[in-house]
C-alpha cells in the first residue's frame, strides 16, 4: 500500500519555508509516496510544481516582522471565523487523505499563534490513522523565545511528535546554536543535511557584477538603500545589479529604481540568478537559509548582513557560521559597527582584491536523506 504523507505550512515572512516544504514533497512524491503539501501562508504567485497535491489554505501573513498579528490578504486583522475556516479546511483535507505520515513545518518550534491549527491536524489524522507517524520539520537556525515557550514546545514534542527532521549540517550548525537542546529532544533529532531542489551547474551570466540579493519579502530593502549609496560613492568602476523579490511593492521598487545610478542595474528577482550568482565579481546579500547553498554552489567572494529586525536572531547566528567557515565576511546593518556607505565601500574594496572562498563541504542531500529516515520510521512503526 502507497503510504501517504500531508506536509503543512504556513510561511509568514519571505517564502522559505514553503520552499523547503515543497523541496520535501517534491522528494516524497519522487520516491512515491502520496504527498499533500497544504499551504496557510500567502498564495504563491506559481504553484510548486511536482508529483504531490498541493492545497491552499485561506492565506494569512504579518506585516513587518510582528508575528503576533495575523491579517487577511487585504491586511485586516484576521477574524475568529476566518480562523475557523482555516482550520474546518486543513481537518477536512487531513481526513480525506488519511495520512500515515504528518509533517509539520516549524511547529511546535515557532507558528505557536496557529497552534490550534497544528495540534487539530494532528488530533484529526490519529483519529484517522492511529498509527500515522507525527514529525516536525525545521530549518538549521531557530529563533530562541522565552522559557516558557520553550518548556511549551518540548512538552508538545515529548506528547505529540515522534521525531524532528533538522534539515541541516550538525558539523557546520548544529541545533544547539539557536535552541537548548536537552537529552529527551536530542533523542528525536534526525539531521537531513541541507534541503535543496536538484542542483545544477549555472553557467557563469554577466562576469564581474557586483550581485546585491535578498530573499523574496520586502526586508531587503535597507540592504538595497545601502547598495545604491555605497555603489554610487564608489563611481561606476563596476556594474552593480540589485535583484528585488516579489515582496517589494511597486512603490517601493520604483523608488530604488529612481535612486540608482546608471551602473546599478534594479529589477526583480530572476530564475537564472545561479548564473548571475556564478559569474559574480562579488555578491553582497543576506543570510536566509538558502543563501549558504547558493555560496556553496557559486563558490564566489561573498558579504552577507544578516536581516535582525525585531527579535529576529535566526540570520545573525548563520552568517556567523558562514564567516567561521570561511564563506562570506558577515557585517551587520546595526549595533556598535553598523553599516555606512563609507564602511561598505571599504569592505567591497577588500573582497574585490580577495580570492575566492576555499571550497566548503556542507551536506545537501536533505530532500534524499528526509525520505531515506521516513521511510525508516515507517518501517520501525510498521
């Protein structure tokens, strides 16, 4: 018998993690398993394609980086009914499909405002499928709440979750960076390696650019300010391409293009940026989670500033592993040493006359590995 498997998210901030959900159920479907990967999170412009269903729940997002406030697609404050729909849907799916695998992205670790969502899933597919396998999917970073949250999750892992695929490198970061990680968690901890789609060489596009980047939301955009200021310190020596997602609105976007100079190049994100990435002089960009698989793979001179708005830590503990390892020079936009157009001229200036980074061996088989231990599991279960 086929097993089935029904991923959720809900992705609030940037579309990471529907991207690595859907890297997930892309594997799954590939290695036939009868996959659903239920969306709560915005609808995407293009659904992710692949051998599983996908469904979408009624879209919530945040504005800015307060996480406590849910709004509708037309940014009102999300209503009890509204809430009540979404989770009607999600049981509704998860009955329907029976699953014996549930796969929850980020939760308990964070999503706690849509605990009830997670928790009614969950108790929907064990009245269903009492046998069906309860697992948590997480990113290598976590944010770090309070004590209490804490203690609120690993009650929630110890009571609900059979296990927790990390998808990371424990040798290049292991978990206990950003999450206190006490022994009855660290018996369910099953380290994926990174989770990437199928990975490609990109011939080299544009050779010699400065490359400025940062995820698909909007919180690239004082990193996209400096650029255009330090770029037009720095006089048209070199092109400079800025590469926006789909985040950014268009008032926004228009006034970066308004400030760029003629050798600064504003448009939005592209999907040959590979390339862009590997014919690079230098890229300048954040530190999300799949900017260490594009550095690795591009293997070019790097700078990343970490996005630390509001509590956010996750992107300031894993550009510090990237500086560590020897990928990228990590500075940051605040604190004592905050960014300048003066001090980002210099930085550019150095890593221009830099080598390129030694060659980094991190682990990128976490859409094979991820299959590989639940299939395992299923298999123990059974």
């Amino acid at each position: 018998m086929t097993p089935r498997v029904l991923i959720a998210v809900t992705h609030l901030l940037g579309s990471g993690h529907l991207v690595r959900a859907a890297h997930l159920a892309r594997a799954l479907g590939a290695a036939g398993f009868e996959t659903v990967l239920v969306s709560g999170g915005a609808a995407p412009r293009s659904v992710p394609d692949g051998s599983f269903t996908f469904a979408q729940l009624p879209p919530v997002k945040v504005e800015g980086v307060d996480f406590r406030n849910l709004l509708d697609p037309e940014g009102r404050p999300v209503s009890q009914d509204y809430r009540a729909l979404r989770r009607k849907t999600l049981c509704d799916l998860t009955a329907q499909h029976r699953p014996d695998v549930v796969i929850t992205e980020h939760f308990p670790f964070g999503r706690r405002q849509l605990g009830d969502e997670f928790l009614g899933l969950i108790g929907v597919a064990a009245a269903a499928n009492p046998r069906a396998l309860v697992l948590s999917s997480v990113r290598d970073v976590l944010v770090t709440p309070r004590a209490d949250r804490i203690r609120e999750a690993e009650a929630r892992i110890a009571a609900h979750f059979d296990a927790v695929l990390v998808h990371g490198d424990r040798a290049f970061l292991p978990l206990e960076r950003s999450w206190p990680v006490a022994p009855e968690l660290a018996r369910k901890l099953r380290y994926t390696g990174y989770l990437t789609g199928p990975e490609e060489c990109a011939a080299p596009l544009e050779p010699g650019e400065i490359v400025v980047s940062g995820g698909g939301s909007a919180a690239g955009l004082p990193l996209f300010e400096l650029a255009i200021a330090t770029a037009t310190l720095m006089g048209n020596r070199r092109r400079w391409r800025i590469l926006g997602g789909q985040g950014i609105g268009a008032e926004e976007f228009a006034d970066l293009e308004g400030k760029a100079p003629a050798h600064v190049r504003v448009e939005r994100a592209r999907p040959d940026f590979p390339g862009l990435l590997a014919g690079c002089a230098l890229s300048i960009s954040q530190a999300g989670y799949n900017t260490v698989l594009d550095l690795v793979r591009a293997g070019r001179p790097a700078i990343v500033v970490p996005f630390d708005a509001g509590n956010e830590t996750e992107q300031a503990i894993r550009a510090e592993a990237m500086e560590n390892a020897g990928l990228a020079r990590c500075l940051r936009l605040t604190g004592p040493d905050s960014l300048t157009p003066n001090r980002l001229e210099k930085a550019v200036t150095e890593m221009l006359g830099a080598d390129a980074p030694p060659p980094l061996t991190i682990d990128r088989a976490g859409a094979e590995t991820s299959v590989a231990i639940i299939a395992k599991l299923l298999a123990e279960r059974a």
